[in-house]
C-alpha cells in the first residue's frame, strides 16, 4: 500500500516555546517575505509588540505581510492597537483603507468607543466606514448613531451609508430622521431611492401574520 | 406546518448578503428552494410570525439561530465519497499541478480538518487507491485532524455504519471493509493505519503549525461557524500548512471571498477551489 | 456584426441598496446584472461566466476596487481586457490616475443618476480593449 503513516504529529515534541521578541522584533524590520509575515503573526502574541507592528506597518509593500500585521492589531484588540490601526485608515491607498477597515471590523466592542468621533471626521470615506462599524454595534445604539448622521451630514454618500445600516436593523424610531433626509436631499435620485427601501423595510417589521 | 408564502426577491436577497457576511456562504438562485424550506422551518419552530421576525432573530443571533439555521445546509451526518465533485478534482486536476513541482520520491500530502470521524480521510484514501493513475509512483501521506477527540477516537476505531457507505460502490466496500455485524463494517487495518489521526483546534497556530506543510487541504463547513477574526486567523493558518502552490477545497456552499484576500481562485470544470501562490 | 443576446454587467459594491439601485435601472434598459460584494467575489464570478462590463466600487472589504482592478488586467484574455467602470465618492486627480493606471475605462463619481449610469454603461458594454 503506497499510503505511508508518519508519527503522530502530538508526539513530534512538546509544542514550541515562546518565540523569542528581540528575535521577532528584529525579523519584523528586516527579514525575508516569509520572515516578515511569520513575525507579524509571532508578534500577535508578545506583550508591547502594538509599536513595532505600527512601525512595519509603515514600512510595508506586500499586501501579503500587511494582513498579517493588521490580523496581529485585531488579534491584541485593545485600544493602543485600535489606535494603531485607526492611523491607517486615511491612506491613500485604497487596499491599507480596506485592510484597516477590515483590521477594525474585528476588533468588535473594542472598536466602539471610537465609533461616534470616527462619525464626525473631517474625510468622509473614515465617516462612510464608521458608519460600517455602526452595523455591528447594539440595536438602539446603531439606530440612534445613524439618526444622527441623517440629521447631520452634508455629505450624500456618508448619508447612504448611514440608510444602508437602518434598512437593516431599523426600527421606527428611524422614519422621523429617514423622511428629513429624504426632503433634504430629493433631488438625488439614489438617495430618494434608498431611503424608500429602508422606510419600507422599516414599516414592514410591525409584525404581521402573514396567511 | 403554518403556510408562508415564498420570500420575495428582496427577502432572498437580504437574506443571502446577511449569510453571506456573516458566514461566508453563498447562495444561488439555484439554491432559493433550499433557502426558502430552510427559513420555512427556522420560522415555524422559533415561532416567527413574519419574515422580518425572524431576520431579526437572526441578525441578533437570538439563541445562536445563526448556527442553527446554517446547520441544515453542512448536515452533520456524514458519510464516505461525500462531494465527489472534490475527489475527482483532486485526482483529474489538482494532484496533476502538485506534480509538475514533485521530484521522485517526494511525498504528497494531504489534509483533511476537520475529519470528524473519518469518513472525509479513509474516502481520500480509498478513492486515491481506486482512481489516482500515480498512486504507486508517489509516498502519500494523509493525515486527518478534529478538535473532538471522540471523533478522533472513532477515527481511530474505524468502524461505520451502512448509512455510512450508502455511496460507495459495492466492489469497494468489499475491498476495503470487513462486515462485523448487521450494521458495522471495519475499515480494513491496512487502510485504517495508513491515516494519521490527531487533535486540532485549527484557530491556534501552535497547534497547526507541527503539523507541517501539505499539497491539499479539505476544510469543508467548519469556517462558516467562525467569527471575523477566528476566521481569519484560521484561514492563515491554514495557508501557512500549504505548501506554495497548494490547494485548498472548502465546502460548495463557501467562498474564500468572504474569508481571506490570502488565496488565489482557481476553477475547475468540477469545482472551485483556492491556491496559496506559488513563489 | 450585431449581438442579439443582452449585455451583462456585473455590479461590484459592497452596500447592498447600491446594487439594488444600479440593478433596477440597468435592467430597465434592457441589462442582465449579477451582483458581487467585493472584488474577489467579482474575480471567482468572472471566472465563471461571461459579462461584458464589470462596474465596481473602491472601498469594498477583503479586496478593494482597484486591486480587483489590477488583478484582472493580470489575468489571461479575453478576461483581461473586460471593460471597467470604475466608482468613487471622489474625483480628487490622484484617485483618477490610479484609477487609470490600474486599467479603468472609465472613472465616475457617486451617486450616479440612473440615466447617467445606463448612458456610459451602454457605451461601455461595447468597448473592449486590445
């Protein structure tokens, strides 16, 4: 039979000790493709490693790499790595913004004390993501946070952005905030016409028997 | 059962992008009957009265309904030669590209996790045996890992049911398998100790990383269970145990798209299946 | 030489009421459109079925519009040279010439009015490069 057995992989030795951080450290700054990437993941679990992973960052050109050093800042989720990771999101760099968001959108609660001022910033594509972490926050929190955004924001796309999350977890608390922005922007056909899904979506929720 | 009528283009939809955020799973219009039973079910036992009702409940994953929703579409009976599709892309494609790397005398590995208990690594086996041209001319290792020892443990013992073989031809249970009763069949001793068995939580590096690198994984419905950040997690690992150019198959109803930008796609006239980048 | 069978567009984005709207009024015109939300979704579907314009978004999670973008034009023809339609909340010039760099056909800024996006689709859907 040509199907060979190898030992049992448990038995191959005691499971490795803790990596080495000088040694991480230092492949971080200078080591090959794969040193780079095994570091970045190494570091996820080293104490104070959130400076080194933010200054890789800044270095780094393979988007390869930069997932891992993004995983590793999720991974700690604490809010010196959220800091970290929030200096990224304004690059001008489409794939960093989207891995940053990405970074953040792990990191869950950790994130969402920074939400509501991410929501008032001076770039509207970090306003457009907060209101993607808004998504994932308690019901009413979301619901109040993007009410906000309507009543708010100049911006039309941070404004879609806000009725892409009430059109789903809506209630009709929202309708008051939904039909102003409505009038404020009528003649923006994409956002007339999102707005009237979500109200819709919103109004349907009252629960009905359906037979 | 209460009548529902279907859902209505725009349920389906919202339904599927919310699956598919959360889960990585993708469904297709050919999947929509499917899908519509399932949530026909789902709203029947929770109670829900309307399908916003139980959109609600699953996007707040009431009682972890997000789990037991997508529980009817893995079906966690399983059973040998289960997505042949897969095995035939392994053996018509995918073992084709890892040998144009291979030198003779090299090994060619193969991972299935999770394993359960072992149907998906004695099916590679078996099916390596009866249709892989090559099988003589290379060392093949096959390992299989879980993260319930149990399973492992009746890996180990090899021993199934008929339900279990209901889908292999009755010249290959022959075989393969010695009947030991009315309903129990052992896998023969050869092929039972030709696969290694072990424990793997496959989100802890530590534990996936000795394990070494392989041509192919099979990690079919265990990612869709995970959160952001175990999946990516996983998902590294598991691109860390392939060698460049190795493949990995996950179940037909997910994509890696949803997962990970580490892989590259490759289609297969059998089935799509991702690629770690050769150098 | 006319082509009786309709053109198909393939909508990028990850907000589910834009694919929902650029839907509604391309196939008003006439367009079949499926639907991805984000660019590897759109890879795996391109490697699969036929369409004759691709319109995508920048900010999407997992894999951004113009990494997508350039992922593409590094695959193999006819694939390669599908014709993009490229979408931002901003025509800042370095955007554009990223944009351009990375293979788009052409550049617009959103929200898009629906006569606008069925316009340069239709024109799009016929231009295909090299």
């Amino acid at each position: 039979m040509p199907l060979i057995r190898k030992p049992p992989v448990e038995a191959a030795g005691t499971p490795a000790s803790a990596p080495d951080a000088a040694a991480v450290f230092a492949a971080l700054a200078r080591g090959t493709d794969d040193e780079r990437w095994s570091a970045a993941r190494a570091a996820a679990d080293l104490p104070d490693s959130v400076p080194a992973l933010e200054d890789a960052l800044r270095r780094e050109r393979s988007p390869v790499v930069r997932e891992a050093l993004f995983s590793a800042l999720a991974h700690i989720a604490t809010t010196q790595s959220v800091e970290a990771v929030l200096r990224f999101l304004r690059s001008d760099d489409a794939a960093v913004r989207t891995e940053a968001s990405d970074s953040l959108l792990a990191m869950k609660d950790v994130v969402w004390p920074y939400v509501a001022p991410l929501l008032r910033d001076a770039n509207a594509d970090v306003r457009i993501l907060a209101c993607g972490l808004v998504r994932d926050m308690p019901s009413q929190v979301a619901v109040s946070l993007c009410c906000g955004v309507l009543d708010s924001e100049a911006e039309p796309n941070v404004c879609a952005a806000a009725v892409e999350v009430l059109a789903e977890v809506g209630e009709s608390s929202a309708l008051p905030a939904l039909e102003r922005c409505a009038k404020r922007f009528s003649d923006a056909p994409f956002l007339t016409f999102s707005i009237q899904m979500a109200v819709g979506r919103v109004r349907s929720q009252a629960p009905k028997p359906r037979a | 059962m209460l009548e529902f009528p279907a859902l209505t283009q725009d349920e389906f939809r919202r339904l599927c992008e919310f699956l598919y955020r959360r889960t990585g799973m993708t469904f297709t219009e050919a999947k929509r009957y499917y899908v519509e039973r399932r949530v026909i079910e789902r709203m029947t036992t929770t109670e829900s009265s309307s399908f916003e009702t139980y959109f609600a409940r699953l996007r707040t994953d009431l009682q972890g309904e997000v789990e037991q929703f997508v529980n009817a579409f893995t079906i966690n009976e399983t059973y040998f030669y289960r997505e042949e599709h897969q095995l035939t892309c392994l053996t018509s494609e995918l073992l084709a590209e890892r040998l144009k790397v291979k030198r003779p005398g090299d090994s060619i590995r193969i991972w299935s996790v999770p394993c359960s208990t072992g149907e998906e690594p004695y099916s590679i086996a078996i099916w390596l045996l009866e249709n892989w041209r090559h099988v003589d001319d290379y060392h093949i290792e096959i390992v299989g890992s879980d993260i319930d020892t149990d399973a492992i443990a009746l890996a180990r013992a090899g021993a199934y049911g008929n339900r279990a073989l209901t889908r292999l031809p009755p010249q290959v249970v022959e075989k393969y398998f010695v009947a030991n009763g009315a309903d129990s069949w052992q896998i023969l001793d050869d092929l039972r100790g030709s696969v290694s068995f072990t424990r793997v939580n496959i989100v802890e590096r530590a534990e996936t990383k000795p394990h070494g690198q392989f041509d192919v994984i099979f990690c079919r419905n265990v990612l869709i269970y995970f959160d952001d950040l175990s999946r990516r997690t996983a998902a590294e690992n598991l691109f860390e145990n392939l060698y460049p150019g190795g493949f990995i198959c996950l179940g037909h109803t997910e994509s890696m798209s949803r997962i990970s930008p580490l892989f590259d796609v490759a289609r297969f006239s059998d089935a799509i299946v991702y690629q770690r980048p050769a150098r | 030489m006319t082509d009786d069978t309709a053109k198909r567009i393939l909508v990028v984005d990850d907000a589910g009421l834009v694919r929902r709207y650029y839907r509604s009024a391309l196939e008003t015109a006439g367009f079949e459109v499926a639907e991805a939300l984000n660019g590897l979704e759109a890879l795996e579907l391109l490697l699969g079925d036929r369409f004759d314009l691709v319109i995508v978004d920048v900010n999407m999670p997992q894999m951004d519009g113009v990494s997508f973008l350039q992922a593409l034009r590094a695959k193999s023809l006819p694939l390669s040279s599908i014709p993009v339609l490229m979408v931002s909340t901003e025509a800042a010039p370095q955007r554009i010439a990223t944009a351009s760099a990375a293979g788009a056909n052409f550049y617009m800024v959103k929200p898009l009015r629906p006569e606008t996006l069925v316009q340069y689709a239709s024109l799009l859907c016929g231009a295909r490069n090299g």
